[in-house]
C-alpha cells in the first residue's frame, strides 16, 4: 500500500525531554512537511523539505528541527526549547504535476508534555 | 500572508440535507485544496480545485478566483460526512495555508 505513516500515534513526553516524531513515506514524491494543529484550529507549517538534504523553516519553527537524509523519510524532533509543544503533529507529502498540485497527509501523532 | 476565512464555523444538518460551506481568500492562489478531517485525525484531500467546478459522487466543489472564494457543495449529507472540512491555498510559495475549519455535524 502507497502512504505515509508517523509513528508513534501518541506520545507523551516529560518536560525538559526532546523527542522525535517519525514520517515515512512510500510515495516517490520529492516534497515533505510538518504541521501543528491546536484543538479547534487550522494548520499552521513547521519545517519543509523540497528535496534530500534541504529544508526550510515554515512559520513556527522554533524548539523544533528536521533532517532530511532520505527521500522516503522526513523526522521531527520537538526540543525542550519548544515552550507549548502539546499538539497534534501531521507529516505531509506533495504531488505536483501537469494535472494536480496535492498534499497527502499521514494520520497524525498526538504529543502531550506531562 | 494571505488571510484564508472559512464559514460557517459549525454547522449541524440532518442526515439527507445538503450543505455549502464557504472559503474566501484575500489573495490571488495558484492553488487551492479542500480537505476533509475525520474524528480521529486523518486529513483526506477532497478537491485540487484553483479555479472552475469538479464534481466528485455527492461532493463538489467551485472556486471563482477572480473573485477570491471557493465553495464546497455536500448532497444527501451522511453520517459519515461529520468532521472539520478545511480549505487550503498556496500563492506561489511553498507554503499552503489553511483556514479555521467548518466543523460539520451530521445526526441521523
């Protein structure tokens, strides 16, 4: 099956304590991100990468960081200098062709600070 | 950035009613995606829809994009229907933004 996975489903952290957030994707497409969603709100982007070994800050990247080592997958690392990091986490990938211009969205990660 | 304004904020219908939510955006987009999230999370791409009409089994979706707003269409709405529909845009970065959500509540 084509799609993205992010593991784990939930997570719980303790304060101080970094952790990383898997995606993974078997979809051949060359663009990946990482998006925040608070309860009852939008999207809003914490880093992109448009090719291997390249990304970009979106607009809330700080206490956050990405690597981008291979194609297939595009970690989040939530750092203790994160002030709020309880949210709910979703990884993305881009199709773009003559006929479209997608994102396809994995089904989340729920991280809560204790 | 662009301003993405989605209406209404909470909607509830019958089961069988028919629905149209609202997207306006201030800017011109070269693209634009609605999108649907279920109770439990999962965001599933409903339309890629910068301009014109599609149509997709009870769903449908126009955007006038001279005029800066989308509408999504939803028929005999169903139970199954309830969650927050999203409409993203993109305007020429690589950023897509997204609006607030229209939280849909179909009862049976």
């Amino acid at each position: 099956d084509g799609g993205i996975t992010q593991s784990p489903k939930y997570l719980f952290r303790k304060e101080g304590q970094n952790v990383t957030l898997s995606c993974e994707q078997n979809l051949n497409h060359d663009a990946m991100y990482w998006y925040r969603q608070d309860p009852g709100q939008g999207l809003r982007l914490i880093y992109y990468s448009q090719i291997v070994n390249d990304f970009q800050k979106g607009d809330i990247a700080e206490g956050y960081s990405v690597s981008r080592e291979k194609k297939e997958s595009f970690p989040l690392t939530v750092t203790s200098a994160q002030k709020n990091p309880t949210a709910f986490y979703l990884c993305a990938s881009r199709l773009r062709d003559s006929s479209t211009d997608t994102q396809y969205f994995g089904p989340g990660t729920r991280l809560t600070v204790l | 950035g662009i301003q993405v304004e989605q209406s209404p904020p909470d909607l509830i219908l019958q089961e069988g009613a028919n629905s149209t939510l609202r997207c306006n955006f201030s800017d011109s987009v070269n693209n634009l995606q609605w999108f649907h999230q279920n109770p439990w999370g999962q965001l599933i791409n409903l339309f890629y829809i910068p301009s014109g009409t599609k149509q997709n089994g009870r769903l449908s979706a126009t955007t006038v994009a001279t005029e800066r707003y989308s509408l999504l269409y939803i028929s005999s709405s169903q139970t199954t229907d309830s969650g927050v529909y999203f409409c993203a845009v993109r305007t020429g970065a690589n950023n897509l933004f997204f609006g607030t959500g229209t939280r849909l509540t179909v009862i049976p």
